[in-house]
C-alpha cells in the first residue's frame, strides 16, 4: 500500500462501456508512457535511473486507468484499495482475490504504462513457494507486467527468488503499510539510528534484483542518499524530488479520498466536493420533481399514434 490520503467517481465513468475511444496520447520527445508504441516493461523502468523522472500513480478500475495511462509510465494497482474504495481502515484486510479483481480491470485500461500490482499482506511473507505462488497467480490472471512487494533485507532472498524465475518485482521500504500494526501508526521514517538500517534494506532489494523501489515516508536527506546510492531507480512517495520518480494516490491526486489528507499530498483538484455539489444537485431536482424533464423521458411511438 500507499499511505492514502474512492476511486467512487471512476465507478460511475465504468458506464461509458468499452466504446470510449481515448484520447490520442501527445506527442513530445521525453520517454513517457505517452511518448512509445508498446507497453513499458521493467526494463524500461530501471532503465530510467538518473534519467526523465519516472511519473507514477495508483489506479484501481478500468476508466481511470485509461486516463492515467496516456501521462504516466508507471500504474500501481496497490493494496490502498482497501482504504479507498472498500473502506477498510488499514491495508491488512485486503486480499489477493481483491488485488487479482482490481488489477485485471486495470489492465483493461493500459496500453503503454507498466501495471505493477501489490501482492498483500499475508500473501508472501510465509515461504518462498507461498511468494511465487501468489506472484505467479497475479501475473497470469490479471496480466501485469510485475508485482510489488514490501519489506528490505528481510525480503531480499524472496525478491531473488521470484526474479530468478520470471517474476519482476518492484520493493517498498521506508514506511510499508502492512506493517502498521508494527510501526505503530504511519510514523516518518529514517530518523535517527532507523536511518541506517533503511539504507541498508535499499541496498539489499537493489542488490536482490528488483528493479525498482518505492521508497515511503523516509526523511528527504535519507531519500536522496539512497537514490545516489543503488542502482535502481527509487520511486518517492512523501520522500525527495530527488528520486528516480514519484508517486501518489489518485484519490489523493484528485481530492475524492477527504479522511485525511498526508503532508506529502497535493491535490490537483477537488472532485470529492464536485461530486457532492452535484449528487445534492441531483437529490434536489428529483424531490421537486424537476427531473426528469420532458427531454429525458419517451413518448409514445409513431406506430402507436396511429393504432
């Protein structure tokens, strides 16, 4: 997970079906997802240590996807799902049929990002063979490009594992959310002694063969000394512009998620209050029986006129 700031809105665009024809995607000279005729692969994301910023977000349904493909090169199905659409409190209670269910809607909506998708809590820490199954399961039915998991040192020889076998993993250290009970709240990490030890998980996930690493809620020192650091590209979130690349919460990008609202976040814009305008908009036509109006309802056929 991401520390959310619910995709609700993206729920209702579902209705404008499959012939939606996107947007032609812009054309200019930077490597983004917009700017190449296949899919981003992991490759390609490593490839971008030191390079143009890699522009990354969460999306959890096919509408939304679309639209976040034709900016971003990176699309992170995460476990902040839980929170966002499903009201969970925490991140602990999602599971990987909700992950798999999550990630194939949007893997209908990509074309040039590479979708990564978070394997949950209790779905890989137990054994090697419970990682790869469960990274295999995601990849083959819901067809991303690769799983994301969280943990440093401690998951290094999973990491290993997985990527020896065909499996792209992305990591996460810093603050990792399925830890929360752990961390006791979603707390700043790398302050003080902890500085070194995140570092050091940093370097192991690197060294193990991810390909990337998400790196949350870590002091900005600390952050821009990992990104000099390892070889592959680290991925900010409430970190420093001087990552690799960043990521947020789309809910928190568009202002639907309003529970709270991290320092980190920056909201592009305010669709939770749009959205609130127009349902009592809405509530209130309908009570004064303004709408439907005469345009929106049907009269009777030419046929049966003239029977």
């Amino acid at each position: 997970m991401l520390a959310a700031g619910t995709d609700g809105l993206a729920i209702a665009l579902e209705q404008k079906g499959p012939g939606s024809q996107p947007m032609p995607p812009q054309q200019d000279r930077t490597m983004s997802a917009t700017s190449i005729s296949r899919a981003l692969t992991p490759p390609d994301i490593r490839a971008r240590k030191g390079g143009t910023p890699i522009a990354s977000l969460t999306a959890y349904t096919t509408p939304i996807a679309r639209i976040v493909d034709r900016h971003c090169d990176l699309i992170l199905v995460g476990d902040s799902v839980g929170m966002v659409l499903h009201g969970l409190p925490s991140t602990v209670g999602v599971t990987l049929d909700m992950m798999i269910m999550h990630g194939r809607a949007v893997h209908r909506g990509a074309e040039r990002a590479l979708v990564v998708v978070d394997l949950p809590f209790g779905s890989y820490e137990e054994s090697l063979e419970q990682a790869f199954r469960s990274a295999a399961r995601v990849m083959a039915e819901t067809g991303c490009g690769a799983v994301k998991l969280e943990g440093g040192e401690s998951m290094a020889e999973t990491i290993r594992f997985l990527t020896r076998r065909g499996i792209p993993v992305m990591a996460h250290v810093g603050l990792t959310p399925q830890a929360v009970n752990t961390f006791g709240g979603y707390k700043v990490q790398g302050r003080g002694a902890g500085a070194d030890q995140i570092l050091q998980d940093a370097k192991a996930v690197s060294e193990a063969g991810a390909f990337s690493v998400v790196l949350e809620k870590v002091t900005e020192p600390l952050a821009r000394s990992i990104t000099e650091a390892v070889a592959i590209p680290p991925i900010g979130i409430g970190a420093s512009p001087a990552c690799d690349g960043q990521i947020l919460v789309i809910d928190d990008v568009l202002g639907i998620f309003t529970d709270f609202r991290p320092k980190f976040v920056k909201r592009y814009a305010e669709l939770g209050r749009d959205a609130e305008a127009a349902i009592a908009a809405y509530a209130e036509e309908v009570r004064a029986r303004s709408f439907p109006g005469p345009e929106h309802v049907f009269g009777e056929s030419a046929k049966s006129k003239r029977g």
